[in-house]
C-alpha cells in the first residue's frame, strides 16, 4: 500500500508528552524488526514512524492501532502504571491518562481502569466538546461502555447512535466504530472490551 495521503493523515506534528514513542522504539528493537517493515505493517512511511518514535509527532488513535498490531501489541499495553501487589485495586493516583489526537483535531483523554492480563479490558475515556476518537476502527470481540458525563454520538459501521449520561451501549467490536462526543462540556465513558483488544 502506498503512503501517500496517509503519512500525515494519521499524525499531528506537535511535542506530546506520552513516552509513547520511545516505547514504540524499545518494542521494536526488542523485536528486531526494521523502521521500514513496521511502516509498512502499519501503511505509513518510515519517516513518519521515525517522527513518532523520536516524539516529534503524534500518532493518531487509528495510526497508533495501525503500528501496535505491526509489532503484536495492544495500545493498552503502552498504558502503564504501578500495579499494586494484591493485584485486584488500581487506586486512582497510580493511573496514568494518556492524550491521543483525533484525525485533523482534538481527540481522546484514554486511562486504563483494569490490570493486565486479565480477560476483560476497562477505559476511562475523556473527549473534549467537539473532539472524537478518529476513524472507525475494528478489533476481534464486544466491546461494552456506559456514559458517565456528556452526549456522545457511537458511530457503528455508519450507524449513529446518541448517548446521552446514564445510557449503556454493547455491540460486536469487529463493526468499523468509532466515538464523538455533541456536547457542549467533556464527555466522559467507561468502555470494557472483552477479549482486551485495544
């Protein structure tokens, strides 16, 4: 696949403070596996993933995806924190929040709510007024969520549907999908994928 019209549609050249890119980098090496194969597992150019992984950049939600399945990750597995060792609580000071630009504008405050390697996969979700999560995309099981603050539209394979707080939502994830949030003020919801797939 080529990479015209994707090596900048997936990307916004700012200086993000995740850490996400230098554990992209890690990740791979650890792999050893080229600049060149991962950008094209992930149909971006090598200098784009370059950008992402020295931090010059920031990768969309949809590219991000693109590059963790090119190196057999999931994006949850960038979002770390001190788990502690009863291995049941995550407290809230011990999580980290983690910014992601949406295609062409604002785009998802993600926290991780759940451990690792456990069978279910909890997320906090914070978007600004305006502001969604990219392009659709798709992963292998369900995915379940609940609004806690706001009006946010869940586009499925094209379909709109309106939540407002208090609405629960539960659809087969491997439907295109992808969320926005209609209101005036933040929106905020709780998804929970099953098997953990982001």
């Amino acid at each position: 696949m080529s990479d015209a019209g994707v090596q900048d549609a997936g990307a916004q050249d700012v200086a993000p403070d995740t850490g996400i890119g230098p554990k992209l980098r890690l990740l791979r090496r650890a792999r050893q596996l080229r600049l060149k194969e991962v950008a094209e597992r992930a149909a971006c150019s090598e200098g784009l993933l370059s950008r992402i992984e020295t931090g010059k950049v920031e990768p969309s939600l949809r590219l991000l995806h693109r590059i963790c399945a090119a190196l057999d990750l999931k994006v949850g597995d960038l979002l770390q924190w001190s788990e502690r060792p009863d291995g049941v609580v995550v407290r809230a000071a011990d999580r980290v929040a983690r910014q992601f630009r949406g295609d062409g504008g604002p785009g998802a405050e993600i926290e991780r709510l759940s451990l690792t390697g456990r069978l279910l996969m909890g997320y906090l979700n914070r978007l600004a007024p305006g502001a969604a999560t990219g392009e659709p995309l798709s992963h292998p099981g369900e995915e379940l969520g609940y609004v806690v603050r706001g009006q946010v539209d869940l586009i499925i394979a094209g379909v709109v549907h309106a939540l407002a707080e208090g609405d629960s939502f539960c659809f087969p994830s491997d439907q295109p999908h992808c969320y926005r949030n209609v209101s005036d003020g933040e929106a905020a919801f709780v998804i929970v994928n099953a098997p953990p797939s982001f």
